[in-house]
C-alpha cells in the first residue's frame, strides 16, 4: 500500500509505519523541528518517494536523512543545489529514481551524485548540465533512462551520451530538427529515443533514417504526419508518431 502524505510537523505521524509514503514538502515553512522529531520514523517506512517543491528547508531534510535505506525516488523542484545537499543525496543506498526540475546552480555536480549505484532513471529538466556532467553518466552502473534538454544536445554530448553502454531510453525535451540532425550522427544500436518534438518537421526524415539501428524513435506532438513518413521511401520502421510524453517517473 502506498500513502501520499503532505508533511508538515503535525500531518506526520508514527501510525504510518509499514506503508510507504510519498512525502510532498513545499514552501517556506519556518518550522523544521518536525525533521529531527520525526527522522527514525522516516527511516522505518519501507519506501518513501521524496518530492521538494521551493522547500526552504531541503538541505537540512536531506542531511538529515543521508545514509537511508528506504528513499527509492527524489523529486526537487525550483530549488537551488547546495554542495551539501549533492552529498547528501550521494549517501542514499536505493535511490531508484532522481528529478531535477528548474534547479539552479548544479551545473558540474554530477560526478559527485556517481556513488548512488541503485540510482536507474535520471530527468534533468531546464536544469544547467555541462559537458562533464554528461561524461560522468558512464560511471553509472545501473542507469538506463535518462531526460534532458534538446539544448544540450551537442556533437561533443552526443558522443559523451553514446559512450553510455548501459542507457536503454533518452528522453529529449523540446527538441527540433537541429536536434535530430545532432542526435543522426550516432546510430543508436538498442536505443529507445523519445523525443517531445512539436518543432521537428518532415525536413529531419533523412536524419530519421540515419539512426536505423534505434529499437525505437518516438516522436511525440511532432507535426510529422504517417503520410510523410510513407512518401520518404526510405526504411523507417523504427520510427513511431505519438501525441503525448511521459517522462521517466
């Protein structure tokens, strides 16, 4: 069974122990004695998904809670990365699952996030990523979907995210025909690509069949029609229209 619960000191409560939760903090809140109140509790449920929206006291939540065993999956929304807290979240032991959305200033903590071993699905949405972060993905053992931004799609990147032998799906963000031009410099071999590409038009068809050894090109909201597709005469079985996106979660 699996309990959503909005945390503030007086909504936790030891009752929930042997459920998991999904603990949602937003805010500035100015009381923070509920996290050390209630920490070994935390520490009982059996799975807590972890989601911070603008919470004020994210740093010291996640310091709190390094070394934990039952963290499967973090969420951080709007909030600025402290080096603290990238070593705090480097300390979790299942951590499944990682969000980072509109986060400033993690550009270049990526290297410091490779301890996490468990850590198999990764969305980096309109938050700063550099080059070297992009290298650090090989240094994950289990990570096999990753979400970025079209914007980081670089000939430079593309080969840093090639060399990541064991990503199975990417995930591309506002991408356009620059992006599958970008992306149809690598084959792809095994890969899943799915892209939100309401700019990618029937132009990047050619780029499409470049990357004939994808298990699947995806593409979603694109004006690219299956009429398109057909007239190109050219192998383009791997590739599938869709009208929605759904990131890793």
């Amino acid at each position: 069974m699996h309990v959503a619960v909005a945390l503030s000191s007086r909504l936790f409560s030891p009752s929930f122990k042997g459920l998991d939760a999904s603990l949602q903090l937003f805010g500035h809140a100015r009381d923070i004695a509920w996290i050390f109140d209630y920490r070994d509790e935390l520490r009982t449920l059996p799975g807590i998904s972890l989601s911070l929206k603008t919470y004020s006291h994210a740093e010291k939540l996640l310091s709190t809670l390094e070394g934990s065993n039952n963290i499967h999956s973090v969420q951080l929304q709007k909030t600025q990365i402290t080096d603290e807290m990238v070593r705090s979240l480097a300390t979790q032991k299942n951590l499944n699952l990682l969000i980072l959305t509109d986060c400033e200033q993690f550009e270049g903590n990526l290297r410091l996030l490779e301890p996490l071993k468990q850590l198999n699905r990764l969305v980096l949405h309109r938050t700063p990523i550099n080059q070297g972060d992009l290298a650090a993905l090989q240094n994950f053992p289990a990570l096999t979907e990753l979400g970025i931004e079209s914007k980081v799609i670089t000939p430079q990147n593309v080969e840093a995210l090639s060399a990541c032998a064991r990503l199975q799906k990417l995930y591309i963000l506002d991408s356009n025909d620059q992006t599958v031009a970008t992306m149809a410099l690598k084959s792809w071999p095994g890969m899943a690509l799915h892209l939100s590409c309401q700019h990618v038009t029937p132009q990047c068809i050619p780029d499409l069949a470049r990357m004939s050894l994808a298990k699947e090109i995806r593409l979603d909201y694109s004006p690219i029609f299956p009429a398109d597709l057909e007239r190109a005469e050219i192998p383009l079985e791997n590739v599938v229209l869709r009208n929605s996106f759904k990131l890793p979660n």
